[in-house]
C-alpha cells in the first residue's frame, strides 16, 4: 500500500533514480506518504501497547510493561510491522517533556527546596561515584580509559519517564523515597548535557577546554531559560490569566497549557538542553497559578497517550534473537546495574544523612538505566569509543532493566525493610529520622464550590487549625477564597484527576456545595470512588433530589427547601406572636 502511494505517473519515488527535480505535487504526495505512514506505525503501536497493557493489568502486572513489550514485538528487530522509529521517537519525546511539565506544576519553588541538599547534592554525588565505580569495573574487563569512562556516563542515568511514571501511579512520588528519587532523577536530566559532552570529547570531536567552555554555556543557558520562564509565567502570564475570557472558556487554559509546557521543552531544546528539564521548570513555576490543578488534569490524556508512545518507541531498540543469544551477558549486566547502582545510591544518600531506609528504597527505585542514556551511547558508538556489540549489549541491558522497574518501584519500600532487619540496620518500620514535612493534606478539608454557601463554610474553616482546600471554576471566587488564607484551586472538580490532586484520600471531609444536581452527584460519586472512607456532606438545592445524592453517597445532604420552608415557619410563627402582642 505505501508503495503505491509512492508511485505517482512514471515517477516510482521509492527505487527508480530521480534524474531531474520532481514537480512540487509530487513532493507533497511524497510527504503526505510519509505522515500517514507515520500514523500507521504509531496505531500498530499504541494497539499492541492496549493488548499487551490489558494482559499485563490482567496478571496484576504494571502495563509499562506491556507497552515495552509491544514496542519490541512490533519493531523491525522482530515481527517488523514498523520499521523505521525515528518519527515515533521524536513525537514519544513529547510525551517525556509532557510527564515532566504535569510533575513541575505539583513542585513548586517552596516544595522543591524542601528537597533539600540530600536529593539534589546527592543526585551530583551519585552521577560521579556511579561512573568511577562504572570506570573500574569496565576497565576490569578490559576495556580503554575512555571507553570506562563512557559506560559509567552511560550507567549513571536512570529512568526519569519510568520511575515517576510508576511513583504517581503509587501515590508515592510525595513519599520520603519518592522525593529523594525525584530530587536525583532532576539532577541527572541537568547532568545529560555535560556527560554528551564528556562523550564528544573522549570521541575525539572536541578538547577539554571546549568541553568546559561547553559546560559553561550549559549552566548559563539554563539559567537564562529559568530567568525568562520566569518573567513570562509570573509577570506576564497573571495578565493573560485575569482576561475574563480566559476563564470563562474551558478550552483557553488547555491551550495555555499545552502553549507554555511545550513551548518550554522546545526552547530548552533549542538551547541544547534536555527538553524535559525545561517543560518541568515550565510547570514549577505556573505551579503558582489558580488554574495549575485544572491544567493537570486537562493535559493528563494526551500526557498519557505520548508516554505510552514513548515506552512502546524505548521497546523498538531491543533484538529478541539476539537477546537469546547473549542471555547470559546480558543477566550479569543488568544484576550489576541493578545491585551497584541500589548501593552506590544508599551510600550517597546516607552520607547526606538520609535515613536508612528511604535511602535504600530510593536506591532500589533507581537501579535502572535511564532514556536518555541511549543519546550517549549512539553518540559514544559514532565515536568509535565502543563496539556494535558492546553498544548493542548496553541496549538489550537497558530494555531488561526497564521492564524490571515496575517490581523495583512496586518492591522498593518492602526490599529494604527486609534487608535492614536482616542485617540489623533496624526495624525498618517508621522514617521518624528522615527528616521529612509530613504531608499537610493529611485529614484536610474539601469545598468544592465557592459560591455564598461555600464561602460561608471557608470563613468558618479559615479559623480552625487544618488545611481547607477550595475547588471552583470561577477565578473570582478562588481570589476570595485565597483572601482567606484557603488553598484554593480553579479546576473543574467533576474529572477524578482534579480530585487525585487535591488527594482526596486523604481528606477528612468533603463538602459539596455546587447547585446543580447533576454534577453534584457525579462529584460524589468519584468522591466515593476515590476515597470510600471519607466523609461527604452536599448541598441539596431541592427536596427531590435529596435521595438521589444520598444515593450517590453523600452522609449527609442539607435539604434547602426544607431548612428554608422551616426557617420561614419560624418566621411566620414569630410574626404571629408579634402581632398578638401588639394588639393587647
């Protein structure tokens, strides 16, 4: 089919010689091939990540793996229904960048420095120990200087797609381990520009002073893109937010959203920097804004669908045939990455004085290799510094230690119990010496809906000492809201994302104060979904449907015509009483 396509007249645009320049038809027939083509690829994809995702959730397995296992089924190296990624990879790109701008808009500037020198000095100070420890070993097997030193570049990269994918699903990513993880995985996308330098050097394509120069430009520019995302989104943006428009047309904040994140990753991108490091500085620094719940929830679809993308794309690399044919390399490599990168990580971070335990489990979490180690070694291969086979062995290893990451996420905080109490290290049961905030939406307080009834309960709630969220689609009403000292949020509570949020679970009660009836069911019902324990109290704007929010699973439901109809018998019996006075 795609043959014909590219068959146009006399002109066979796949294997006949072009002996003069095409007419400009031709050109955009050629073109128009290879965007469908593109889109064929990407449907054996995401269909092949649906069959392998439901039979992987099926066996109660996570369907990171099935997506992985899809890209490599369907890729050129096995059954070959797509044959050339490169478009697929560079638009699964997108779905990183995107993964990335939804975690910076839950981490804003407060939050981040909460994670301390422990997670950012140790995300340093694990790049440089695992690639000396990478550099020994690989010299041990014989391997040149330089090459050492590229394997341990290579090594000392995680999965920033794969781990925070995993933690999020887990609710984990605001655990002790998951912000520690999170902490490193930051540093480690900051350090990909300087390894690929590092890289070109020992490649022979530059010198050490080019290489700090480079570095220099690096941090310059990054600091730069901070300087000027920072003055769009908190001095320019605020204006554009306030346009009455803006917030009374659901579809403009989408477009906001997908405007900055991706405008962010490509001018990271443009700057030579990861891509991803710059949609997630995007995302941290719109945290501040009221619409930075709705704009997670709304750009959770297409997140999902590019990160999908982007694992069946990471799949596509591996060679079954000759994975089988190297098993046991491959095994003893993927044993070390995953045993010497889980210690190289504990020590580092103990030596921050990171409990422990969540130093452990934060190890565990990390102990793969990372995307964007790929880049470094195509860009080592290209400089001769290491062989096909070897560049080929790093792949498969890569791929295993992807598709092991689900159970190293899922087992992280069990594993390290058990190892400390073996070893005596503890009981392991509690992270008393972390040195972590706990959560401060622990047992808070929902509103959703700020309107007169709302506001009346966030003026009584603004009083007592627990943390009150507020949910309303109305921006006006969340400045009256924020007024109050509430964390409020404009956002639409009616999709389980917004309420995934605000963490529901952990929320003591939640009030439900929006009049229509409809959506208030619907809110109680994800309410109930989400959270079955908590405690939901709902406005019931008429008597009739009373039953069918209580049915919903509301607690409680204040009838409003019945508390106005007693109201006005109280009126009317005052009323009465007056008037007898009077006339005696």
């Amino acid at each position: 089919m795609y043959r014909e396509l590219c068959r146009v007249g006399e002109y066979d645009l796949l294997s006949t010689p072009i002996a003069r320049p095409l007419p400009l038809t031709i050109y955009r027939v050629i073109d128009m091939a290879e965007f469908w083509h593109t889109i064929m690829e990407i449907l054996f994809l995401l269909g092949g990540a649906l069959v392998l995702g439901l039979v992987c959730e099926r066996f109660r397995q996570s369907a990171i793996l099935g997506y992985l296992a899809a890209g490599t089924l369907i890729g050129p190296n096995a059954i070959g229904l797509v044959s050339d990624g490169e478009h697929v990879t560079h638009l699964a790109e997108l779905g990183v960048a995107l993964l990335l701008f939804a975690i910076g808009l839950e981490f804003s500037w407060p939050r981040l420095k909460r994670l301390g020198i422990a997670a950012l000095g140790g995300g340093a100070a694990q790049i440089l120990v695992t690639m000396g420890v990478g550099l020994v070993c690989a010299k041990a097997l014989g391997l040149s200087f330089n090459s050492s030193i590229v394997i341990g570049a290579i090594v000392s990269l995680s999965s920033t797609a794969c781990v925070l994918r995993l933690l999020i699903a887990r609710a984990e990513i605001e655990s002790v381990h998951g912000r520690y993880a999170l902490g490193i995985l930051l540093m480690q996308d900051i350090a990909v520009v300087p390894l690929f330098l590092l890289v070109t050097v020992l490649g022979g394509e530059g010198t050490m002073s080019e290489v700090g120069m480079g570095m220099l430009r690096a941090l310059l520019l990054a600091g730069g893109l901070v300087v000027v995302l920072y003055v769009l989104l908190n001095k320019i943006a605020p204006l554009v937010l306030g346009l009455e428009a803006l917030r009374q047309n659901r579809d403009l904040p989408i477009l906001l959203a997908f405007v900055v994140g991706i405008g962010a990753a490509w001018g990271s991108h443009e700057l030579g920097l990861s891509p991803a490091l710059g949609a997630f500085v995007a995302g941290m620094i719109l945290a501040e804004s009221p619409f930075a719940t709705q704009i997670r929830a709304d750009v959770a679809s297409i997140k999902t669908l590019l990160v999908t993308l982007f694992f069946a794309s990471i799949g596509m690399l591996g060679d079954p045939v000759w994975f089988i044919e190297h098993i046991g390399p491959v095994m003893a490599l993927v044993a070390a990455i995953v045993i010497g990168k889980s210690l190289v990580i504990w020590i580092v971070l103990k030596s921050f004085g990171v409990a422990s335990r969540a130093a452990f489990a934060s190890g565990i979490c990390l102990a793969q290799v990372g995307e964007f180690s790929f880049v470094l070694a195509a860009a080592a291969a290209k400089g001769g510094l290491i062989e096909e086979e070897t560049f080929t062995l790093i792949v498969s290893a890569t791929i295993v230690s992807l598709f092991v990451t689900p159970f190293l996420v899922m087992l992280a905080p069990a594993i390290s119990i058990a190892i400390h109490r073996l070893l005596g290290l503890g009981n392991g049961a509690r992270d008393h010496d972390d040195g972590v905030e706990e959560d401060d939406t622990r047992k808070h307080v929902v509103i959703i809906g700020f309107g007169p009834a709302g506001q009346a309960i966030g003026r009584a709630a603004s009083k007592l000492p627990l943390r009150v969220d507020v949910v309303d689609m109305n921006a006006g009403m969340i400045r009256t809201a924020r007024d109050l000292g509430l964390h409020a949020h404009v956002a639409d509570a009616t999709q389980a994302d917004v309420l995934e949020h605000l963490k529901i679970h952990h929320a003591q009660i939640a009030i439900v104060t929006i009049p229509d009836p409809p959506a208030a069911k619907k809110i109680i019902g994800l309410i109930r979904d989400c959270a079955p324990e908590i405690h939901v109290i709902a406005r019931g704007r008429y008597h009739r449907y009373k039953q069918e929010l209580l049915d919903a699973g509301a607690h409680e439901v204040l009838d409003e015509e019945q508390l106005v109809g007693t109201r006005l018998a109280a009126r009317l019996r005052r009323r009465l009483r007056t008037a007898a006075t009077e006339a005696l």
